[in-house]
C-alpha cells in the first residue's frame, strides 16, 4: 500500500435512539482514500491468479453516429505484454508509443478473450470481480471535478452467470 493510501478500519454497529424513541442502527464501513486505480491494482495483485473479470459500458462501433453504448465483459489482467499473439494467429508488437489515456480515467488490462489491452473507463465500470468474490462499482463526481467517491458494493458469487448475460439487475436466474 501506497503513502497516500489509507483505509479505516470498520467499527462495530452502533444504536442509536432518536427523539421520537426510535432506534437506529449504524453501520460504519471501511473507507479507502487515495487513487481509486491503485486500490485496484492492489486488490488483484493479492490474488495467486492475477486477473480479474469485470463488466462496463462500452461505446458501440457507431457511437458518433448513435451516442450508445454496450453492455461488455471479460477476463482480464494486468501484465504488460510487449508482444502477444492476437485471434487470427498473427504476432503483435507494441510501437512503442506513449500512453494516450490518463491512468486516473481509464484502467489499462490486457484482454485474456480478445488477446489485446484495453482501456476500461472507471466512470462506465459497473462491476468487478477478483477470485470469488464481486463488487458493484458506483461512482459520485462531487463539487469539485477532481474528487470522485467510488462505493464498491458486494454482491453473492452466486450472481456472476446474471452478471456476464448481461442480467445486472439478478432478476432472472439461468
């Protein structure tokens, strides 16, 4: 863990008795502050496999002429390849080229499915998952442009086939 990364721990749940003699429980929840990137690459990295799978929008192959976007997951990592063999067989080599996204916008993985790396935009990441365990990704843009709040919520490992059929809200089970 980074310098400037600090997570609380989580305290027991409180009760709370309001004016009107209602209780009240609290729950308080570990908060992790710091480059929401890092505490990705964090979290994978402890795993013995280093790869996670995850599901985001993408923007769809006519997106400027249409403004959709499309449902896309995947299995991924974060090894950085120089050159990899790609679905036709072929070898690809890197160019050499800078990177031409920001790291605190875009996660950067190599995809295991597709044989190529990809920029996953963190504003349209909906849900990742690392060994067997899932967390829905929100996010919150506050005042200020650069403070982001990130609520990572854990969902049963029971969800994941919903999860890659594209079924986020889990109504239907297959």
């Amino acid at each position: 863990m980074q310098d400037s990364d600090k997570t609380t721990n989580a305290t027991p749940p409180r009760i709370q008795i309001n004016k009107e003699n209602t209780m009240s429980i609290i729950q308080y929840e570990p908060v992790h502050i710091g480059d929401f990137s890092s505490f990705i690459e964090n979290l994978v990295s402890k795993t013995k496999s280093k790869r996670f799978r995850a599901g985001f929008m993408k923007k769809a192959d006519d997106f400027k002429k249409s403004g959709k976007y499309v449902y896309r997951t995947g299995k991924f990592d974060f090894k950085y390849r120089k050159t990899w063999k790609q679905t036709d067989g072929t070898m690809y080599k890197r160019k050499g080229k800078a990177r031409t996204t920001k790291s605190e916008d875009y996660l950067l993985a190599h995809d295991l499915v597709k044989k190529a790396p990809r920029n996953i935009s963190y504003q349209r990441l909906l849900w990742i998952s690392v060994g067997k365990k899932i967390w829905g990704v929100s996010q919150f843009r506050l005042a200020d442009e650069h403070i982001r709040l990130y609520v990572l919520n854990p969902t049963k490992y029971s969800q994941l086939k919903n999860l890659l059929i594209g079924n986020l809200d889990g109504s239907t089970m297959q």
